[in-house]
C-alpha cells in the first residue's frame, strides 16, 4: 500500500519530468498523489490541503530558475514548502537546564527521558532525573531501572500520590545537578485534572524547555492534543519517538505547526541508545516515501568525478573488479552506498540487502586486496583460481577467507546489476546516474 | 466515541439526500409521517467537510442518466428535537430513480474527507466509498422510497460490513474447555498490560477466576507494574526476573491455572514492532508454547495509517483472533476502530477508555453504528 503511493508519487514526478513546459494537468495528478502520501503518512487534513495549495499555486506562477527542468523545479517546490512547514530541528543547548516531559499514555516519554539523560551524560553535563509519575503502576521502577542502567541519579517515591510534592523536592535534590529531566504521567487533552497537574508542575519547576513527545504513529489526534499542551504549558520542542516502526510520524507535522516549535530528537529504538538529532531531510523523504530529496540534489553534484567507469560495459553485463573498485571509492566519498542507492528515483528495483552490507572498514580491506591483484584478474575475476586466491591473500596481507568474501561480494554486485537490466525502469537514465555518481 | 465522526456524518447523509433530490428533480416530495421514537438529536456543529478541488477523485462517473429538469431545491431543515410521537419531514421520490455515480460523486468525495479527518485510514475509507458506492449507483429506486432512507440503509451497510462482527467473550469461555488461554499482542506503549488488568476486573466481575503471565520480561519495571495491577486486584501473577524467557513464564502461568482451577489465562508480553523479524518469530514461539485459545491483539484508537499496517503484519506473523481497542477515551473519533476491524476482518471485542479498571466497553458493532448514525435506542 504504501509503496503504492510512493510509487504513483514517483510516476506522477515522471509524467512532469518529460514535460518542458509546466503543465497544469500533470501539476495536478502530482498534488493529487502527494496528497495521498502526506494524508496516509497522518499529516493534518487540513495542513495537507493548504500545502498543496500552494505547491499548486507555485508550481504554475513561478519560472524554473535557468537550468532547472519542471521536475526539479517542481520537486524544490514540494521540498521548500514542507520544510517552511517543519520550521527546521528544535534547539537542543549543552548547558545547565531543565526539561519537562509532556504526552499521551505510552507516547514514550520515559526511555526517552532515559535516553536524553544519556545524550547530555555523554556530553559531560551531571544529569539528574525526577519521577513525577505517581501514577502508573510500576512507573518508578522503570525509570528507576533505566538510570541505574546508566549510572545517572534519579529521584522520586514510588509510594507518594503527590507529583507536586515530588517535583518540589527533586528540584532541591537535584540543585547541584546541571541537567534535570521531569518524566510526567501520561495525560490527554480531555483530562482537566491532568492538564492541570502538569500546569502547576510547570509553575513549580520552571523548566527551560517543555517537550512534547509524539509517537510517530499518532494519527489526526496529533493537532488537537498539542494544541492542548501547548495552551497548558507553551510546548518548545518535540520529540517524536517509535521511527523505529513502520509508522512515517506525520503527527509530529501537525504538532510541530501547531506549536509552531520544531522536532528536537527522534527515538527509533527500545534502548537507551536509541535517540538520533532530527533531520528534517530524511523526515520528508520519510513522509513522501522517496529518497532523499535534497541529498540528491546536493550530493549528485558534488560527487560528480571522473566519470572513466565503462558504463556501457556493465549495461552489457561486464562488471569487473576494476568498476566495483571505482564503485567502493566513489561510495566512500559519498556514504554508505544504500543510503546513496536509495537517494536515486529508482522506483520498485530490488536489490539484495547483502548487497550493501559493507562496512567502511571492509571497504578499505577490499580495496587493499584488489590492490594485490593482477591486471587480469581484475579485468576477469574468473580466472581467479585457488592458487590465485592464496598469492593475493599474501600480498594484501589478509586471510584467503577475506579473498573469498570480496569476490562473493562482487558477484552480489554483479548479480544485482544483472537484475536491473532485466527490470522495467530504464537502464540507461540509472546507469548514467550511476556513472555520474563515479 | 464517536461523537465527532457522528456529527460530520449527518452532514454528510444532509448532502446525499440534497444530491439525490437533486437527481430527481421535481420528481421528489416533501412528507411529514409520525414517528414513534424521538428523532436524531440536533447537530448543532454540522462543520462542512473542505471541499477542495483536489481531493482525492472517484473513479469517472458512467453518463447514464437524463439531466433532471430544473432543480426545486428544498432547503434542508436542521431537523428539531421534537418529542415522542413527533412527525418528522422527509424526502420521497416520485418516480422510478436510477442513481449515477456522477450524482453522488461530490457527498462522496466529502464522505471521503471526513473519514481521512477522523483517522479512518485511506485504504478503508476507499473501501467505505466503495460500498457506498455499490449500494447506491445503477439500482432502480421504487416510487415513494425515501431519500433518507436510501442514504441511511447505504451507509449503515458500508459501516457495518467494515467493523464487523462482536465477541461476545463470556459466551466463548463457557463454551470452551477451561483454562481458556488469552494472549495479549502488539506494539510498544498500546496498553496491553492496562487492558490484560482491565480484563481480568471484568471477568472477575463476571464470575470468572483469573490469573496474570508477566510475559513482558523485557521492559523496565513491566513486572513491577503488572504485579501492582494483581496487588490491587487481588489477582495471582505468575512471574519469573527480568530479561528470562516469556514462554517459560507463560508456560508456568498455564500450568497454573491447570493445577489451581483457574477459568482464564491472561498471557502479557512485551511490546514489539512488526517490522523486527527477530521479536516477531519470538513472540510465534510464545504462542507455540502457550497454545492459546485467542490471541487477543491491542492497538490504540489515536493511532493513524500505521494502525493498518501493524495489525496486518501481526495477524499475518501471529495470527489475531480479536482486537482491543484502547484509549478510546482521547478521540472522540474512534477512526482506528473501523480501519482495523476492516483490515484484517476480526471482531473487536473490547473499548478501552480510560485508565481505571472499569474503563472496559464490550464492543457492539450494531450499537456503534447506531451511535455514528444518531439513532437512539
Ligand atoms: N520500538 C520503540 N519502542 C519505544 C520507543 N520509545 C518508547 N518505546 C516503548 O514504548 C512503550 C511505552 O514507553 P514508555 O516510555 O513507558 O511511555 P510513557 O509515555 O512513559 O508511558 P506512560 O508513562 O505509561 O504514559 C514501552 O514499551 C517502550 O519500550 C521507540 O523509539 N521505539
Ligand atoms: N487514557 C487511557 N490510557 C490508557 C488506556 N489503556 C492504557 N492506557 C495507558 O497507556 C500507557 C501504556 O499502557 P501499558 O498498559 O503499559 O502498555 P503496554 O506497553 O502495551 O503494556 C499507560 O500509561 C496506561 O495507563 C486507555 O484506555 N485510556
Ligand atoms: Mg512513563
Ligand atoms: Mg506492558
């Protein structure tokens, strides 16, 4: 389902990419189907429809800046307007601070306090955290547990009713302490009750920042609920958390835009290592369920080198050792390469998840055995033989086993690059995109 | 629950009725007949849906009917509270009627928004349309039907064939060979632990014996907190430390409830995601092991699209038998009931609104539809 968007997304772009004039109707299938995508990534209704309003409404008026085909200049379009709608990554300072935690029932505001109090303990800040939770059985004990994982000191009473009193105390506790985090209960925008306890929590601690934590699967609930805390308390960041999942976190869009704050960090896993800074690009390729817009953009120029790999040798099925060379080169400047695969428009291709499973360091022994080899052998990997595989080995100084996992990597290589000619997409527009990458 | 979606969908029915009055032309009559039950409560918010130029099309309509002379439009009466016995006015139609699709395609697309507004995922919501659509289009409409009529039984039909059947849960543990065995499935942060509380409350007030299996081992302070919910509920829990083996515990839970009489197993486990292989044939290793009678699988009603996503992947990976719904109490909307009950086509059984004990709701598909159609019982 999804990919089925992102794809009718990606045919929609290609319908606009032939064209040389911007046209009002391939325009409009394009809003149209990036209004399913942001609508099924939970993106307001009502956020949606503005933005492709004036996607639409810039789309026709401005000029293409020279040397910018529709496509491109469509695409900037879309980008620009997501990102004024995302307002860029909320600030996150090394210095003496307090941070209150808000949101929803298992929105995930405990590890992530768990996993903040390791964030700032690594940068050298003395962390203290309070357990204003006094309600959820066994609340003390998970937050309990997690800082004693870390070392950090944590304050709180696992029988006291009174989260005032706790925060009250916490704050004296922790005065000496230069970073302090306040877990809060779960609440939602209908309990007054709540909503109140966390406004009289604010008054008492004061905190410097008030962060909303957002589950990145929470749907059209999003708008509302932050309204809701951001009336409360004033909400000056969010933190999305669970982009572990499946889930594309276009709540925290609409909790962003209705707070108008931005996204400070992003949980994406169950341990308390598991928190990365927000980046708005990856976030919106997320969102459209395409790569990278921007990186593409960026990164496809800079990279543009000597472009001496035989393209037209691998179209026909020759890939030697030479080209994966130049390949691993290329990607080393670049980044992993499926973070570079998956930046290119190549609609539904598989390929193989081995293959991009190399690490830096593998790379550079690959590149130290190939330098071992012959120019035969690297310009036919076939007649690499036992005897062949024990002499380079030698050479590179590394075991025959490592030998045997480059080649078994190159005929991934190779296989995966057979598998696309095969496919329907065009070979040409990729390889020559491949090339330029060279 | 509910109310938000209700609200929008009586405008909506107020836009198809107005549609298709308008595709009979003159042919429609205004009646005023008894009834016997008070009518709908007035809606007094009956916000308008956006309507966009670009909203997501319907499928092109087939040009099939004769234009219909000039409209006599008929001013839509906010309908008023009037008291039992009370007369209300409707609309019939005068001579035979074929609906197109092109007549309905603007309350469609209207119907459409409001259930993407109230987290209706897209997929489901196109199914809804799709109903709509059958039910409505190319059927030859008898003289004197009623326009509301026409609109209210399409649209109850599409509701109901997307959320379901009920569970009628005491029924099925009378039926079944004792202990009957539940376990808990889904996400992180969902609720299981709460509703695996909440469900031992009401079985206990049903006559039932329970016992609880701390099968999360792996979260901080999920034995803590689900020991606290047998505390306070006076319920036995079977646990082993944190980090053991989930099966293990289950089985011991199980064994149990064998030994001791216990009519129910409660199973939790840990929260995982379905897209992590590893958890997901772990927790297949737990349901080896336990053989439980239903899985029981718990997502919550404030999650958007991805709620689609997860309880196809568990129900594929696992296998679900039913579904709790938890913190209806947030969203007036209740959009994620319908899209999962939908998507993977398994009953509902319980609501989940509110964090006290009593916060439990059996699901009724019947009475949920009555509610999102304002008819009271
Ligand atoms: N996979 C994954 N799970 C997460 C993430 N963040 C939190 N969780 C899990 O989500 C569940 C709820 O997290 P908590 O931190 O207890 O959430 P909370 O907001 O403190 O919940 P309450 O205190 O009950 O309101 C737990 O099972 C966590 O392990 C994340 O980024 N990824
Ligand atoms: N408002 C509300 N909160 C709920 C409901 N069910 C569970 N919760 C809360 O959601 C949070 C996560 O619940 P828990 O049972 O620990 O989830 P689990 O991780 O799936 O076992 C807790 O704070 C619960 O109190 C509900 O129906 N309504
Ligand atoms: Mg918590
Ligand atoms: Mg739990």
């Amino acid at each position: 389902m999804l990919d089925s968007l992102s794809s009718s997304l990606k045919d929609a772009l290609k319908k606009i990419a032939g064209k040389t004039v911007v046209d009002r109707a391939a325009v409009e299938e394009l809003v149209r189907s990036l209004q399913r995508a942001l609508l099924q990534a939970d993106v307001n209704v009502k956020l949606v429809m503005q933005l492709s309003q004036s996607i639409k409404r810039r789309a026709l008026e401005e000029e293409p800046p020279k040397g910018m085909n529709v496509r491109e200049h469509v695409l900037r379009i879309v980008y620009q307007e997501l990102v004024g709608l995302m307002g860029g990554a909320g600030k996150v300072e090394l210095a003496p601070q307090t941070i209150l935690m808000a949101g929803l029932q298992g929105s995930g505001k405990t590890t992530t306090t768990a996993k903040l109090a390791r964030y700032f303990q690594r940068k050298g800040l003395k962390v203290g955290l309070i357990c204003a939770d006094t309600f959820r059985p066994g609340a003390y004990s998970q937050l309990a547990t997690l800082a004693k994982k870390i070392n950090v000191p944590i304050f709180g009473d696992p029988n006291e009713k009174d989260a005032l009193k706790i925060v009250r105390e916490g704050m004296k506790h922790f005065a000496g302490a230069q970073v302090r985090i306040i877990d809060t209960q779960g609440r939602h925008a209908l309990e007054d009750e709540l909503i109140e306890e966390i406004v009289n929590i604010n008054e008492i601690a004061r905190p410097d920042h008030r962060w909303l934590v957002i589950d990145a699967a929470l749907g059209q609930q999003a708008s509302e609920q932050a309204r809701r805390f951001n009336d409360a308390i004033g909400i000056d960041g969010v933190l999305l958390t669970k982009m572990d999942g499946t889930a594309k976190g276009g709540g925290a869009l609409s909790a962003v835009s209705e707070t108008k704050s931005g996204i400070v960090f992003v949980g994406a896993g169950e341990t308390i290592e598991d928190l990365e800074r927000f980046e708005p690009d990856g976030f919106i390729s997320r969102l459209l369920g395409m790569g990278d817009l921007k990186a593409l953009a960026e990164k496809a120029e800079e990279v543009i080198a000597d472009g001496d790999m035989d393209v037209n040798a691998i179209m026909r099925g020759k890939f030697t050792l030479r080209d994966m060379y130049k390949q691993l080169e290329a990607v080393n400047k670049m980044g992993p390469l499926k973070q570079v695969m998956s930046m290119l428009p190549l609609g539904g291709l598989q390929i193989p998840d081995d293959a991009y499973d190399v690490t830096s360091t593998k790379m550079d022994r690959y590149k130290v055995i190939m330098d071992s080899m012959t120019n035969a052998e690297l310009d036919d990997p076939q007649v690499i033989s036992g005897s062949h595989v024990q002499r380079i080995s030698r050479g590179a100084g590394v075991s025959p086993d490592d030998v045997r996992e480059l080649l078994k990597y190159y005929r991934t290589m190779q296989r995966a690059l057979k598998g696309m000619r095969g496919s329907k997409f065009s070979m040409q527009r990729m390889m020559k995109r491949f090339g330029k990458m060279q | 629950m509910f109310e938000g979606l209700r609200n929008k969908l009586q405008s909506i029915r107020e836009k198809f009725g107005t549609s298709i009055r308008d595709a009979a032309g003159s042919d429609v009559r205004e009646v005023e007949k008894p009834v016997e039950a008070p009518s709908p409560a007035p809606q007094p918010e009956t916000v308008s849906a956006p309507v966009l130029p670009e909203a997501p099309k319907v499928a092109p309509a087939e040009p099939e009917r004769v234009v219909p002379a000039p409209v006599k439009t008929v001013p839509v009466e906010p309908k008023k509270p009037e008291g039992i016995f009370s007369r209300v006015r409707s609309f019939v139609i005068e001579r035979e009627l074929v609906i197109s699709e092109k007549d309905i395609e603007e309350p469609l697309t209207d119907l459409e928004m409001v259930l993407l507004e109230n987290d209706v995922a897209l997929e489901v919501s196109d199914a809804i349309l799709a109903y709509m659509r059958e039910d409505l289009v190319g059927k030859h409409r008898k003289i004197g039907s009623s326009v509301d009529d026409i609109v209210s039984t399409a649209l109850r039909g599409a509701l109901l064939k997307v959320l379901g059947d009920g569970f009628d849960l005491p029924a099925y543990i009378d039926s079944h060979e004792r202990p009957v065995k539940i376990l808990v499935t889904g996400v992180n942060g969902t609720g299981k632990t709460t509703s695996i509380a909440k469900m031992a409350h009401y079985l206990m007030g049903q006559g039932y014996s329970v016992v609880l299996g701390a099968g999360d081992t792996f979260r901080a302070g999920a034995i803590e907190q689900i020991e606290e919910h047998g505390r306070r509920l006076d319920v036995k829990v079977i646990h082993h430390q944190e980090g053991s083996d989930p099966a293990a515990v289950l089985f011991d839970t199980v064994d149990y409830a064998k030994a001791h009489g216990i009519d129910v197993v409660l199973a939790d486990t840990a929260g995982r995601f379905h897209n992590r292989k590893n958890l997901m044939n772990q927790l297949d290793k737990i349901r080896r092991v336990v053989k439980p009678d239903l899985v029981v699988y718990v997502d919550e009603a404030v999650a958007g699209n991805d709620a689609v996503v997860r309880a196809k992947d568990f129900n594929d990976l696992v296998g679900t038998d039913a579904v709790m719904l938890t913190k209806a109490d947030m969203d007036p909307r209740g959009g994620a009931a319908i899209s999962i009950a939908q998507t993977i086509g398994k009953p509902i059984l319980f609501l989940g609104t509110g964090q006290a004990y009593d916060d439990i709701v059996p699901f009724r598909p019947e009475a949920v539809v009555d509610e999102l159609l304002g008819v009271e019982k």
